[in-house]
C-alpha cells in the first residue's frame, strides 16, 4: 500500500485529497482488477487525471469510468 499511497502524491492538492482519501477507505476491500485499474489510473499525466476526476470528462472504458465515478463521489 505504501507504493499506492505514493503514487496518490501527485502535484495537485486537489487529486492528492481525492485519491488518497479512497485509498484510505477502500484499498483493504478492493479487488485485485479494482488496484490494477488504480495503478493505470495513476499512470496517467496529471493534466489527463485531472480531466477525468475533477473536470469530470468521461472514460471510455466503463469499468475505469466506474472507478473514476467512485473517486469522485466518495464523500
């Protein structure tokens, strides 16, 4: 988890505060597909991530879309 956690710091608060906030809620009970999706997520650029999780630009893979979706809207 240590490696996600900082893979999670990236150079936006806000992306820092949405991402390491559903590790901390969900990274215990996600699924192995669920982290490998987190993992690519992650390996995109922060301009790209940004679009998807706080612009709110849609994935056109819909279990990627699902993640995002989830990352967004945990309270």
């Amino acid at each position: 988890m240590s490696q996600l956690r900082w893979l999670c710091r990236r150079g936006m608060k806000e992306l820092d505060v949405l991402l390491e906030r559903w590790l901390e809620r969900y990274n215990d009970q996600a699924s192995s597909s669920q982290t490998a999706l987190l993992i690519e997520l992650l390996d995109l650029q922060d301009p790209q991530l940004a679009r998807y999780l706080l612009a709110g630009d849609l994935h056109q893979d819909l279990s990627m879309a699902a993640l995002i979706a989830q990352i967004r809207n945990d309270p």
